[in-house]
C-alpha cells in the first residue's frame, strides 16, 4: 500500500514540471507521458505493456537529464538531450497515431467500450472528429457513458443551443418592437393625412361659401 502510495507521489512529483531547455518538443512528450502509461488499462494495449513501461522510464530519465541540463549547460550536453527527445518524440507519435487508428478501429467494429477509453485518452485530437464523436455516441448512447470529453462537448452544444434560442428571442423581440414601431409611425401618418385632409375639405367649402356669398354680392347690385 505504501509503495503505491509512494510511486503515485513520486510520479505526480516526476511529471509536475518540466525542463525548459527544448521545451517546444520535450512539453509534448512529458504531458503525454502520463497519458500513454494509462493505455495499459486498456485491454487493447496490453501486447504494448512492456513498450510503454521502457518509454516511461526512459521519459523519466530524459526529464531528469533536462532538469541537470537546466542548471549546467554545455554543448554535449544538450546535443545528447535532444538526440534523446528526438527519439522519444518517435515513440510518442507512434502511441498518438496507434491510438487514432484503435478509434477507427473501434467505430468500424461497433466497439462503443473501446471507443469511450480512446476517445478520453487524452491522446486522440477529438476536436477533429466531434461531429463523428458526437453522432456515434447518440447512435449507442445506451452502451456509452458520455463523462469527460463526450460530456463537455454535449454541454457545449446544449449552451451553444441555449446561446443561439436567446440570440433568436432577442431578434423576435427587437423585430416585434420595429413592426410595432412601423405600426405606430403609419398610424400617425393615417390620422395626420385624415387632418389633413379634413382641413383640406374644411378649407376648400369656406372657398365655396366665400364665392357663393361674393356671387350673392355682385347677382344683388346687378338688380
């Protein structure tokens, strides 16, 4: 029990912090690390036991060569340092690449048990393949439980869904507010035209009067 307790500590501890020197390429392998050694939990994995525990140690040692290189540089040094990781580099791409095509793999045969492991393996570019993740998992959502990356991605989608559905509430609103603000502009329009026009009418029978009492004026010094 100790040990285990021990060799969790000491791994949290190796794998806490990395060397700077080459951290472009040394960053990859020792965040991968971690996430590679978890492959041996998977049935899949297991003829690549023993490949996984070599690379392992040899990450660890490579990651205790960066920390030394750190506090004392020289020519050879480095030069040996990035020959190792250069090598390890290899291996890491060759357990990423196997991993994608165990997914592949898994989709094709109808494996959904597999297919949840790989695809929160941390080691597969899920982003790529959301949409085929997404559409496998509610082909087999009775077989899959959708923790971790399945999980993240359905409550994206349900807060990009909620994000889009108030987006449209507003454009409704703000589209209602316009027709209703067009509906009050044309009725001010109607009932300044009708006074208008009113006092159009009103105007123009003053006219008639006026001319029929002028009418009236001159009929009467004619007589």
């Amino acid at each position: 029990m100790y040990k285990v307790l021990f060799f969790l500590l000491f791994s949290t501890i190796v794998f806490a912090k990395n060397p700077f020197p080459f951290s472009a390429l040394g960053d990859i392998i020792y965040d991968n690390a971690p996430k590679i050694e978890k492959l041996k939990k998977i049935d899949d994995f297991a003829v690549y036991n023993k490949k996984i525990d070599n690379y392992i140690l040899d990450v660890k040692k490579a990651k205790e060569e960066g920390f030394r290189l750190e506090k004392k540089s020289n020519a050879i040094l480095r030069k040996s340092y990035l020959e190792k990781l250069r090598s390890l580099a290899k291996t890491n791409d060759y357990f990423v690449h196997l991993v994608k095509v165990l997914y592949k793999n898994s989709i094709k045969t109808d494996n959904p048990e597999l297919f949840s492991k790989l695809v929160n393996s941390g080691l597969l570019d899920t982003d790529a393949y959301k949409k085929e993740i997404i559409n496998y998992y509610f082909a087999h959502q009775k077989s899959i439980d959708p923790h971790g990356v399945i999980q993240k991605y359905l409550d994206e989608d349900a807060k990009l869904k909620a994000k889009k559905e108030a987006q449209q509430r507003r454009y409704n609103n703000k589209k209602a507010k316009e027709a209703e603000r067009i509906r009050y502009i044309r009725e001010q329009d109607k009932i300044q035209q009708e006074r208008l026009e009113k006092k159009l009418q009103e105007e123009l029978q003053e006219k008639k009067m006026e001319i029929r009492e002028y009418q009236k004026r001159e009929l009467s010094k004619t007589i």
